[in-house]
C-alpha cells in the first residue's frame, strides 16, 4: 500500500491564505445576494440604520428602523434576559 506525504505549510503561507479569508467571504456574500435576487428573492438586509428588503423586481422596501449597535467596552458583562422562553 503506498504511503502519501502530508505537505506542511509554512507560516508564512499559511498566513498569507488566511488574510484572503476576508475577501472569499465578503465576494461570496455579494454573490448569494445577487443569485438570490436574480433566483426571484426578496432579500433583507441592513442599510445604514434601516433594515429593507430588496425585491427582485428591484423595489427597495424599508421594513423598520433599527436601533443604533451597543457599544461595548473589553470585559464588559452583558445579561441577556430570555423573552417568551426564548434566548
């Protein structure tokens, strides 16, 4: 039975392909957005302070106005409190 050699990467490769992994996702997100729209998908997403949904036809809907992100400090504890059982 012949035996296969494990290549080792080198550091500096392999950090080299994880800064890529930022730009994979971001091109790949872009992608599902646009196949899920030309696919007939409403799609939702959140623009500056609005969450809207894009409709395939191209109509832009804004569904609701969300509240600004919490700012969080390092070491902070947050308590989330369940609602209706849930987390």
């Amino acid at each position: 039975m012949a035996t296969v050699q494990k290549k080792q990467l080198s550091d500096a490769a392999l950090e080299n392909l994880e800064s890529q992994i930022p730009e994979m996702a971001a091109a790949a997100t872009r992608l599902a957005y646009y196949r899920a729209v030309a696919a007939g998908h409403t799609v939702v997403t959140v623009e500056q302070d609005r969450i809207v949904a894009t409709h395939a036809d191209g109509q832009v809907e804004v569904l609701v106005e969300s509240r600004p992100r919490r700012k969080v400090q390092k070491g902070q504890v947050l308590t989330v409190r369940k609602i209706d059982g849930r987390a």
